[in-house]
C-alpha cells in the first residue's frame, strides 16, 4: 500500500520570528551533515514560496481554505487546527515551512512579490547514538524486521529574506535546529528489500518515489531499508535551539523539551510518522566507520510531509 504524507506550534514559530539557523559541523562521531530538501505533499517548498500559486497549493495540502482568506488566514488557520501535521516529526517541517511562508507575505496579506524567502536545510545522523538489532520471529514472515535502539537525527534550517530587484540579503537570516532521539518498539523495525525494477514503489511503496530519487537510489547501490512507522516508532527526547545572523553565529546550547511524556506537540509521536534509512546491504548494527547512509525523517501520508537526503 502507498502512503503520502507530512507535518507546527507557537513556541517553535515564535523562535522562528526571533531567532534564526545554520548547517552543523561533522567531527568524530557525528555524521557528515547532508543537504536535504523539505518536500511538501510532493511540492518543494522552495519552489512553493518562491512561486504564489504553488504557495497557495502547498497550505491547501494541509486544509482546504474558505473562499476570501488571506494567505495569513490560511497560515493562522493551520496553525490553530491542532491537527497532526502538527506534532512528531513531520510538525518541525511544518513549522519551518509555515514561518518561511510568513516571510512572503505583506501585512496587508498579500503575497510580497519584492522578496524571495531561502530555505537551506540540513541533516545529520550522529553515529555513536545509532544501534540496531536484527530480530527472529518478526510479524510479517518472510519479511525481515529488527529494533531500532537508538537513533539521534539533527535537522538544522535557514531562513533567509532576499531582495529579489537588488539580490542582497535582508537580515537577520533565521536559524534553528532540532535535535531528535528516536527508537522503534521491539521488533517495530522492517527490513525492505530493494524491488526488481525501477519503481516508484521502489521498496514497497511505503513513501514513493519519483524518476530522480530512483536513479540515485540505483546509482549509489541502495539494496535495503531500514523503516519505522505506522505506530512503531517513539520519541524519546527532543532538544531545539534557536538564534540569528547577526548579531551572533555561534548556536547557543541546547534547550530539553519538557520530560516525556509530554503535551509538547513536537513530542507526540504520531502514527504517520516515519524513519527510512536506505543502505548498501542489510542495516548495520551500528553505523561506526560506515558511510551515512541516506534517511528521511518526517510524516509519512498524506500530507507527506519530509525532510529527505534524495
């Protein structure tokens, strides 16, 4: 069965007016940081605010608007829907995508032709905090399965004003970063393997794929998936921490979500949320000297909703 899918709240939207973000750096045990691309029910966003008619197609993938509504209305109606696009993973997409689109709008609520809003994106796996176990006795024979102990992913987004006569930047660029640890329930892991021919149900159809993605997948010899979804995966802790350029680019330390379990709805993992991690052989115990292997962290039905290396 094919899933599509993705995923905002007023603290993580007020650090985004306030503050602001910028890439990782990678030593020892963190992995290289990769960019990614946040993808909006199938648009990317940064086709979707540069343009207004796909702007207003990507908030409409979220809930359908009234006739009249501003494209303020249309953010403000999202933001106070409490629906599940939201929460958990695919919600810290949404709130990026929600204030970059903020940054495209006038106060009289028109879209604002004279600025293009950037988005660059991040993301990186930090290698000493990922362990996996294969497992026997898994729930759909002859498929594969196994634990996912541990998983710590970092996404790091940018915001940035441009002036689109001139092409100088308006600052304060805007920067944050979230810092998720995640696991799957016993056994709550699969372990796809790779279809035949090239495909956008390319390992089953659980998140498709289009003509690129499966090119890159047969380039790079991506032979099988670890995924975790459909109500298997937990979120253990979330950290965020926000600034802006200027007047520092030094990120401050990071900040812990309330304990879990929490209301926060960034920590309430929700049953669309997904991890794929595509690797050259089966999923390794733990990743060590291995290359990074490629993910995508987000919501995984419609909406879909992620934040994806391919």
């Amino acid at each position: 069965m094919r899933h599509h899918g993705t995923t905002c709240f007023a603290l993580i939207l007020t650090l985004f007016v306030i503050l602001a973000g910028s890439m990782l750096t990678s030593s020892g045990a963190l992995g290289q940081p990769t960019n990614t691309t946040l993808v909006i029910g199938g648009v990317d966003s940064v086709n979707a605010i540069f343009d207004e008619n796909k702007l207003n197609d990507a908030l409409a993938k979220y809930i359908r608007p009234s006739p009249g509504q501003s494209l303020n209305d249309k953010i403000d109606a999202i933001e106070n829907s409490g629906k599940s696009f939201l929460k958990g993973l695919g919600g810290m997409h949404t709130q990026a995508f929600l204030a970059a689109a903020r940054g495209k709008v006038r106060e009289n609520g028109k879209f604002n032709k004279g600025v293009h809003v950037q988005i660059n994106m991040s993301g990186q796996l930090i290698k000493s905090e990922y362990s996996f176990t294969m497992e026997n006795g898994c729930p759909n024979p002859p498929e594969k399965c196994g634990t996912l102990n541990k998983l710590v992913a970092i996404t790091s987004i940018e915001i940035k004003k441009i002036n689109v006569q001139t092409g100088a930047e308006l600052p304060p660029a805007k920067h944050i970063e979230f810092r998720f640890e995640l696991k799957s329930k016993s056994k709550g892991a699969r372990v796809i393997h790779r279809n035949a021919g090239p495909s956008d149900e390319l390992f089953g159809g659980v998140i498709p794929f289009n003509g690129a993605m499966v090119s890159r997948v047969y380039s790079l010899g991506l032979t099988q998936k670890l995924y975790v979804g459909a109500g298997e995966l937990e979120i253990v802790e979330v950290k965020l921490r926000g600034w802006q350029t200027p007047p520092t680019n030094t990120p401050p330390a990071w900040s812990t979500i309330a304990p879990l379990p929490s209301t926060y709805p960034l920590t309430q993992v929700q049953t669309d949320d997904c991890v794929d991690m595509l690797f050259v052989g089966s999923p390794p115990t733990s990743l060590g000297a291995n290359a990074d292997p490629l993910y995508c962290l987000g919501r995984c039905t419609s909406p879909l909703i992620v934040n994806t290396g391919l």
